[in-house]
C-alpha cells in the first residue's frame, strides 16, 4: 500500500530539505533519503525515535537527516524551514489534527502532503475499526478544507494537499 502512496508523492516537487511528521520506523524515512532528499524526522515516540536514530545512525553523521522527539502539534522547526512537510500514514494517531496541519503549514516552504488510512482499509493495511478511521478522515477533511488544503480520495488512502508556489 505504501508503493501507492509513494508513487503520489514522486509526482509532487518536495524540494530538497523535507520535514517528515509521524516518521515511525522509517518506511518513509527511506524512501525520502533514497531519492536524495535531506529529511528532518519528527515523531512523539520515543521509542521510534530511538530506533530511527540507530537503523539511519549514518545518514544522520553525514547530515542528511535530523531525528526529532516531538508532537506534530509543536514542531521544533522554524517557519519555512523546510521545502515540504509530509505525513504518511500518521494522522490518525494525532490528537490536534488542526494544530498539527498549520504547524506543517509553517514549515513548509512549498507545500504539505499528507497521507493517512480511508475506513476501507481497516484490517487490511492497518489494526484500527473502519469507524474509527471514517471519523478520523472526516475531521481531517474538514479541518484541512477549513485551512485551504485539497484532498483527493483513494480506496484505501487519501491526500490532503496545501501547495504554496
């Protein structure tokens, strides 16, 4: 399901320098510094961060990825830090959905991608109830067409897009 996602996001113009918000285990974290992108990596896990330091200890020696313990509702960066910020597959675990949108929004300089779980894929591509997740997209898609993002709708994921150039 990921290669979907990741398909999408290779049509979008990231920029060089990439926030990635809810960076879990890294599968986005690879394939972002895969495609040569410098990535600052943020998550409220202490233990993803943990690991993401140890499994990417030599991208972060040669400066190509910073890994940072924070909520996506008070991002360490400064505004326009970034290029882009991007959420794959994190938003339902964030409590603030529209804080945690308009601190991406800050720090992206060019735009916000976020992808997240339709209710369809409940026990399919994740653990959570198709009702959990159908209320946790309508919030999203409320709060993200109230922040001027766009949203597009697959069977299984969905985009919320804010471009900025």
């Amino acid at each position: 399901m990921h290669d979907e996602i990741f398909a999408d996001l290779a049509g979008l113009d990231l920029g060089e320098a990439v926030a990635e918000i809810g960076a879990g285990y890294g599968t986005t974290t690879h394939w972002l510094l895969a495609r040569g992108h410098r990535v600052c990596a943020v998550d409220i896990d202490p233990s993803s961060v943990s690991y993401l330091k140890s499994a990417f200890r030599r991208f972060i020696e040669a400066g190509l990825l910073r890994v940072i313990h924070a909520p996506a509702e008070a991002l360490p960066l400064g505004d326009g830090e970034c290029d882009s910020a991007v959420s794959v597959v994190a938003l339902h675990h964030i409590r603030h959905v529209e804080q945690a949108l308009r601190e991406m929004d800050r720090v992206a300089r060019r735009l916000v991608a976020i992808y997240d779980w339709t209710p369809e894929s409940a026990g399919y591509t994740n653990p959570h109830s198709p009702q959990e997740l159908e209320a946790k997209m309508q919030t999203a898609l409320a709060t993200a067409q109230r922040l001027g993002y766009q949203a597009a709708r697959q069977r299984l994921w969905y985009r919320l897009l804010k471009k900025k150039q």
